[in-house]
C-alpha cells in the first residue's frame, strides 16, 4: 500500500482545519500538522482525537511570517518530521501505530490550512498511483528583476512585526541597488519561481533536505522565497525530468492546486463560496484554495 503524507501549513480558522483533516482521515495518509506560533493556544487535545484512521503529528511551532525565511523553513521541518529526521513534539495517542514507518511515503502533499481535496481519497490515490514517479511543481514562464532581487539583493527585515520593517527593506533595496549588490553573482544558481504548493515523491523530498545547509545559505534573508527554493532547486537536478509539466501547458494542473487569482483581491487568492461548489466539483484538479467553509460536503 503506498501511503502519502499531507504536509499542513495552518495559523487561522481551525474550526475550518477539523474539515480539511477529516476530509484527509483515510488509512493510506498519515497528516503532519504545524501550527503557526503567533496563533496563542491550540487545542491539541481536540485535535489528537479527531481522525479514526490517518496518523496526526504535530510538529514544534514555528513563528512563521509572509515573505520570510521562516516560510522555507515551516515546509522544510514538515518535510523533515515526515521524512523521519525530525522527532514530532506532540503525538495523537494512536498516531505511532497508525502511522508506521515515517518516510516511506510514496507522495508529500503541501497545503495550507485553508485547501480542501476536490477528489475522493480513493480518486487521488489512483490518481498518483497512475502518475507514479512523477513531480507536481507549478513554474513561471519568466523570472522578472523583481523577483530575481528577492534572494540576490539581501533583505534583514522580513521577520521583523515592527511599522518599520516594509520602509526599511524598501530603503535598503534602494541602496544595494545603487551599489551593485547581487548575492547570485557568481552562485550559476539558475533561478526558478512559482507556487509554494507541492505534491512530490520520497526521493525528491530527501534530495531537497540534503541540500537544507546549501538552501539556508542561498535563500536566507530573502523576500517571499518559499516561491523560489523548490523550484529551482528542482530544475537544476536530476529529477528535472520526472516534473509532470514544467512547460506549464496544463496550467494550474502543473501542481494539481486550483487557485482563483482572478477573483481575488490582488494580495491573496478568491475565497469560494457556496455558489461555487460545482464549479470546483467540475474541475480536474485534485485540491484547491481557499476555502473558510467547507462548501463541498453540503
């Protein structure tokens, strides 16, 4: 039986995030769940007996803030704790039963708090057993000199909560500008952009956390780099080949992620409501974001 595991990014609405987790709760997952530090108190005890049938681990926390290194990292200790090379801080009480052999995944699935599956777990599984091997990355065409001075210029001030920090990264960007500053000069990085969200396989999971010293070095003190690590690091190695649609011609499917920019409000993505439920259930995609309500089961 190959199992997956679900990778959780959450810090908000977890009433919202009990309906993701039972819509996941199937002998063939085993959930890996980090609660943003910032979030106060959470119910872990609630939380640990939700599920009848996947394995729920928490990992420690993290304060984890937009556009800072502290997203990569998030993604990089979940992938760790799932991998088996990182020990969970708090466990459900049948969680290391349920669970089995950490790592021996066939898939990891990266999604925020507020996605759902589009698909019965019977359907997605099918789905990557089809596809077996295969990488889901989404990819931009063109990496802009915006997005190139996110890891090439240096920026101190992401983690900071501080009115301060947006003046005094935009003041220094200015500077460094003017001085000629490029941290990739040098580095035959290839840069890559695109979605944060991933379904990949064991094997390209562990070539990503080998190369946890070379990502710190080259992706720390950055600005929304978490759309930057994976993909380029993915382009540049040997399991380039194995990625479903680097081409993008599939469009969003190139990830399998549904995401409603369109509708959105320019920061974040279009929150679905009830009116959209056979849109979404129409749609090829296996997950989709974002939700605050779970539409689909009504």
């Amino acid at each position: 039986m190959n199992r997956h595991a679900y990778l959780i990014m959450a810090h908000s609405h977890f009433d919202f995030l009990k309906e993701l987790l039972l819509c996941l709760d199937d002998r063939r997952n085993d959930i890996y769940l980090h609660i943003d530090l910032k979030a106060g108190s959470f119910d872990f005890a609630g939380f640990s007996q939700l599920l009848s049938q996947s394995g729920l681990f928490f990992t420690e926390r993290l304060s984890v803030s937009w556009g800072g290194y502290s997203q990569i990292a998030c993604e990089l200790l979940l992938l760790k704790t799932a991998a088996g090379r990182k020990e969970c801080s708090l466990k459900t009480p049948g969680a290391v039963q349920s669970a089995g052999r950490p790592g021996s995944y066939a898939y990891y699935h990266l999604l925020s708090g507020s996605d759902l599956p589009l698909k019965s777990q019977d359907e997605i599984h099918a789905f990557f057993e089809k596809h077996k091997g295969a990488e889901f990355i989404a990819f931009d065409r063109d990496i802009s000199r915006q997005t190139r001075e996110r890891i090439s210029l240096w920026h101190f001030f992401r983690e900071s909560s501080s009115p301060l920090a947006e003046p005094a990264d935009h003041a220094l960007t200015v500077l460094q500008r003017l001085l000629r500053v490029d941290r990739l000069k040098g580095s035959g990085i290839q840069l890559r952009k695109g979605p944060n969200w991933f379904s990949i396989t064991d094997e390209l999971a562990r070539y990503i956390l080998d190369r946890e010293d070379y990502i710190h070095s080259h992706f720390s003190h950055s600005v929304c780099a978490d759309e930057l690590f994976l993909q380029t690091l993915a382009a540049a190695s040997p399991f380039r080949e194995n990625i479903f649609d680097e081409e993008g011609k599939t469009g969003s499917m190139a990830n399998l992620r549904y995401v409603d920019w369109e509708r959105g409000d320019g920061n974040s993505p279009y929150t679905f409501q009830k009116n959209d439920r056979e849109l979404l259930l129409g749609l090829p995609h296996l997950f989709a974001r974002k939700f605050d309500r779970n539409i689909l089961a009504e």
